[in-house]
C-alpha cells in the first residue's frame, strides 16, 4: 500500500537553508590568534636603538670621535611598543668613564598629556676604544743599548694597552739607554729607559756650594756614575771627604749649604 505524503513548500525552503549552513560551518577556519600583536603599536628594530645609544656615548664621552672607535651590541632583534608616539631616553651607569665596555639603558616613554607614561627600557652592552700615538719598538732592543731613532716607530693603540708616561716622540728618547730588554712592537714607557750616564767614576768635577751668602768651588774626583739631577758621592780633593752632590753637567756638581 502506498502512502502520500504532503510536504509544504515553506518546510523544503527551511531544510535547505540549514543544511547550508552546516555546510559552510564545517568549512571555516578560525584565523590564527597571536599573544604579540599590539593595537596602535610601533616595532623598532636594533640596529636603530644602537645607533640612538651609539650617537649618545659619542656627545657625551671625553674624546674627539677620531680618536675612538664605539660599537654598540643589542642582544635584541627588534622591540615593540604599545603606543604609535613614543620618545626616549639614553641612560649611562654614575661616574661612566667611557671606556671599554658600558652598559647602556634606552628607555622609551609616551606623553599622556602632560604626564610621562614608560612603555619599555631595555639594556645593550657598548664598547668603546680610545687609540692614541705612541712609540713601539721597531725591532728587539738589548739591554744598556743606547738608543737611536732609527729603533722606534710611530703606532696607534688602544689606550688600555698604554703603560703610564709613555713616549709619544721619537725625538725623546734619542740619546737614552735602555734599562731593560725591549720587544718588537712593545710601547716604549719611562720604566724601559734612562738617561745617560754624563759623568763617570774617576772623572773629575767641580764642586759647587752655594747659599743666598757665599759661595765655594773646589775640585773633586767622581766616585759614581751619574746621570744629570742624580744625587752622588764625591771625594773632595781639598779635605778627603765625600761630600753627596747633585749632578748639573758633566763639568759641575752642586751641594746645597742651606
């Protein structure tokens, strides 16, 4: 037996529209969400802090820009801010000599009004060298050699690579003896030298005592060698005494009768 049955014009439109819906739902994705994402937000990548940082040292270091080399290391790819306005800030450690390495602070911040609001502040680590001229040796140089200006050049270093009283000109030293070994390349100090010995033991010289009222000269024979300013004994040829007297020249000694 057959039944027929009736299905309304209005129920079929229905049944359409929802299975098409269905259809559609199973085929949208939802787009991917990302924690990082920032509304009215401003990415600025290292390299630009760096340089912010960078012109920072160079104003207010010590040192002409000539004679330095400042490089900046951000350990950041980039950094993002939650606000399109934005200034900043470069902060040095208190009493920064501005030398080797420095910690550097950028800090960023945005005007709410007239009231400062901070948005980040991140560090980078700066290395600044500082080169100067100064004499090396040009080759070894042995003990007691008296020195000439063809065993010295001109280089520039690195100013923590500088010992103290370091000589600058070649022509300071011309004349001078070396009090010790020297190597190739090695920066030339006032601890590496000494001037010549100007008079030697059995020379000679005259003697000089002297104040604001006399004044007295006689002969006596050098026990010592002595450079000029050094302090030495000297026999008296007169009284057979040593008397301790300053060297002036290689012709005169002075004691001091105050």
């Amino acid at each position: 037996m057959f039944y027929q049955i009736s299905i309304k014009p209005w129920v079929v439109i229905l049944f359409s529209i929802i299975m098409v819906t269905a259809v559609q739902s199973r085929n949208i994705k939802a787009a991917p969400q990302s924690n990082n994402m920032m509304v009215n937000s401003t990415t600025i990548e290292s390299r630009t802090v760096a340089d912010w940082a960078k012109d920072a040292i160079i104003q207010n270091m010590p040192w002409s820009p000539e004679q330095t080399k400042v490089s900046v290391y951000p350990r950041f790819a980039s950094i993002h801010l939650p606000s399109e306005t934005f200034s900043h800030r470069v902060h040095f450690t208190k009493n920064e000599d501005f030398v080797g390495n420095i910690p550097v602070e950028v800090e960023f911040y945005t005007l709410d009004g007239e009231k400062e609001r901070a948005l980040k502040s991140v560090w980078l680590m700066a290395e600044v060298s500082v080169f100067s001229l100064v004499v090396t040796a040009k080759e070894p140089i042995s003990r007691d050699t008296i020195l000439t200006k063809d065993l010295f050049i001109i280089e520039e270093r690195k100013s923590n690579e500088i010992p103290p009283k370091s000589f600058t000109s070649i022509d300071d030293l011309i004349g001078k003896i070396s009090k010790t070994y020297i190597r190739q390349g090695q920066v030339i100090s006032a601890r590496e030298v000494s001037a010549p010995f100007i008079v030697h033991a059995g020379n000679s010289i005259e003697i000089l005592a002297k104040n604001q009222y006399i004044t007295l000269k006689t002969i006596g024979i050098v026990k010592q060698d002595g450079r000029k300013g050094d302090i030495i004994p000297i026999m008296n040829l007169g009284s057979k005494k040593i008397v301790y007297a300053e060297v002036i020249n290689e012709n005169i000694s002075k004691v001091s009768l105050d």
